[in-house]
C-alpha cells in the first residue's frame, strides 16, 4: 500500500524534540521522524523551535514553557486546531496528541482523527467529559492507563518507542543509582534519597522543578540532599548517556499511575536496569528480572538496588530492541491509522448501499 498523508498534532508547550524535559513532545519527534523515513507525507504541527524532516506548520517562536511572554497557552492550542481543521482536506489522517482540546472540532467535522492519551486518566474531572465523547477512536500509551475509562473507544495500546541508536549499552562504571524526570510528589524523589542512603550509594538527581512544584521541592526534597546525593537539575539528550550509562541502576519511585514512563525504557536502552515501584505501566514495561526490578515497599527497592548487578547488561538493551524501538512503535500507529481508514470507508460503503 502506497504512503499516507499524515498530519502529526503535538503540544506547543516544549519544542518538538525537547530542548530538555517533554515527554509528549520527545514521543512526537520519534514518531514523526520514523514516519518520514518510512516515505509517508507528514505534516507536523508543532512550536517554532521544532526540529524536524516533516513539514512544519509552526506556531509562536519558541515552545511556551520557555516563552515568558505567554500568559495563555490554550489561546495558542486553539489557533492551531483551527489551522489543523481548514486543512482537514488534504490529509489522510490527523493524529492528535493534545489530549482532548480537539474533541468537538473532530466530531463536528467529522475528521479522519485518532488521539493518542498520553496523560493521567484517574481525575475525576474527565469522567463527564469523555461520557460525551465515548465514541471517539483512542490510543492508550499503555494497557494501565485505560482502567478510569474502560468505556471509550479505545482502539489500540502503543507502547512508546525511541531509536536504536539514539543511545548505546553503557557499563555502569559511575557505581551511582540515577533519578531522572521531573521534581513532584507523585515521581517520589524523597523515596529514591531514602532508598540510595540505606544502601550506602550515591544518587545522582537531574530533574526539571514546575513552578508548581518548588514549595515541595524546597520544604521536602532540598533538605534531604547532602554529599551522597548529587542534584543537577534539568539536562538536555546529548547528557543521557552519560548520566544513564554511567549508572548502576535508575530508580523509579513513582506514587500514582504512571501512563507510561520514557526514562524507563531510556535507561533500558543504557542496559541499565530500572528498579521500580509497582503502578500504572511499570509491570507492563520493566520485564522484571531481565530490565530491572518491580518492587513494592522502600525495603525491596532498597535490596534490588544492592543485588542489582546480578543482572546482565546485554540482555536489558537487547529486551529494550526487542520492545521499545520507534521502529516498532511508528508500525504500530500505521497498522492504526490503515484500520481507521479502513473503517471510515466501510462506514461511506454502507451509508450509501
């Protein structure tokens, strides 16, 4: 089968890739660049900043999060989607990963649209919401995700993906167990400093602070920190093999839902092996003694981490090649993209008989 015209829709908070933290955005870029390589049309729609070998249909000059001048994000997701709907036409089909700003344009319109979530479902909030919109086709980032809402749409699980050669099997020679992401209470940062001082490791933190997040990083995590615990804020991409290689394990300590969790298959591809708490997705991405350890309470993390070098390195980066390339990934959303279409005109062949 012949290429699709695709239109890519990303968040316009970071650039796409990141200039530092962004999930969302991070996937976005993995996606859109395997989906060019494989010859499809993408059109990306995407900050000014993006780099990228689609087209981009670019908004404002900078991603908003680094755009002190913007007092209203959403204003700028609206122009956009307006933009996205006159061009409606001259796409296959629209890929949406603004959450649901989108909905009542999509359906009013009736565009060719899926929409991959790739936040928390578990407020409360969103239950009336996407009552009203069950119908939809959805993406879940992982099978976890979907269990607030195990009534909408949902069309498929894609597990994110990264390039192969984007990082390379470290050796783990920094001897330090790694915390990655961002500062909050539900990523447990104070967990991980509990955990690395009981066993008598150092920790190496680099992590992006949300305004939001400041009082709890000041009142519970700064105070904790000391000559065992190293604290190096926010870094780019071109610092995660170092930081990832180096380390003996990473540590992922979360308390909530986690939809996916990026770092998790980043260190993975470092062969470095992921010691984390049971929640969300992590039972579905970490293999649990071949890419790390899922655990329970603070005492399993905190014995994982001294036992951890038992496993093998290799085997980690080939499970992460096995599982979480963008190769697989990019495949995955076509085979999505062909059903819906398939779909839509299964669904013009009947109206018309």
């Amino acid at each position: 089968m012949g290429g699709l015209r695709i239109a890519v829709v990303s968040p316009l908070y970071e650039s796409v890739p990141p200039q530092l933290y962004g999930g969302t955005e991070r996937v976005v870029s993995y996606l859109t660049e395997e989906l060019v390589r494989l010859g499809h049309e993408v059109t990306l729609f995407a900050s000014g900043d993006s780099r990228t070998r689609a087209r981009l249909r670019a908004y404002g000059a900078t991603g908003l999060r680094l755009d002190r001048a913007c007092r209203d994000p959403l204003a700028h997701h609206f122009a956009m989607l307006q933009d996205v709907a006159a061009a409606a036409r001259d796409f296959d089909i629209i890929h949406f990963n603004i959450d649901y700003l989108h909905f009542p344009v999509t359906r009013a319109l009736g565009l060719p649209a899926i929409t991959t979530l790739h936040g928390r479902l578990d407020l409360p909030d969103l239950v009336p919401l996407y009552r009203r919109y069950a119908d939809l086709p959805l993406v879940s980032i992982s099978d976890a995700q979907r269990a607030p809402l195990p009534w909408v749409s949902w069309v498929a699980t894609v597990h994110h993906g990264l390039p192969a050669d984007f990082l390379r099997q470290g050796d783990g020679s920094g001897g330090y167990l790694a915390f990655l992401g961002r500062i909050s209470p539900e990523k447990r940062p104070d967990r991980a400093i509990r955990i690395a001082r009981r066993t008598g490791i150092p920790l190496k933190m680099a992590a992006k602070v949300d305004d939001a997040d400041l009082d709890y990083f000041h009142s519970v995590v700064e105070p904790m920190l000391g000559s065992d615990v190293e604290f190096s804020g926010e870094i780019g991409d071109g610092d995660k093999q170092d930081f990832l290689g180096n380390a003996r394990a990473l540590l992922f300590p979360i308390d909530w839902p986690e939809p996916f969790g990026l770092v998790m298959i980043e260190s993975m591809a470092c062969g470095t092996p992921v010691i984390a708490f049971r929640g969300g997705s992590v039972a579905e991405v970490v293999d649990d003694g071949v890419t790390g350890r899922v655990v329970a309470a603070e005492d399993e993390a905190e014995a994982a981490a001294l036992a951890i070098d038992r496993l093998d390195r290799a085997a980690c980066r080939r499970r992460f090649e096995e599982r979480f390339t963008d190769a697989r990934m990019a495949s995955d959303y076509i085979r999505v993209y062909r059903q819906l279409l398939q779909g839509r005109a299964a669904g013009r062949h009947a109206e018309a008989a």
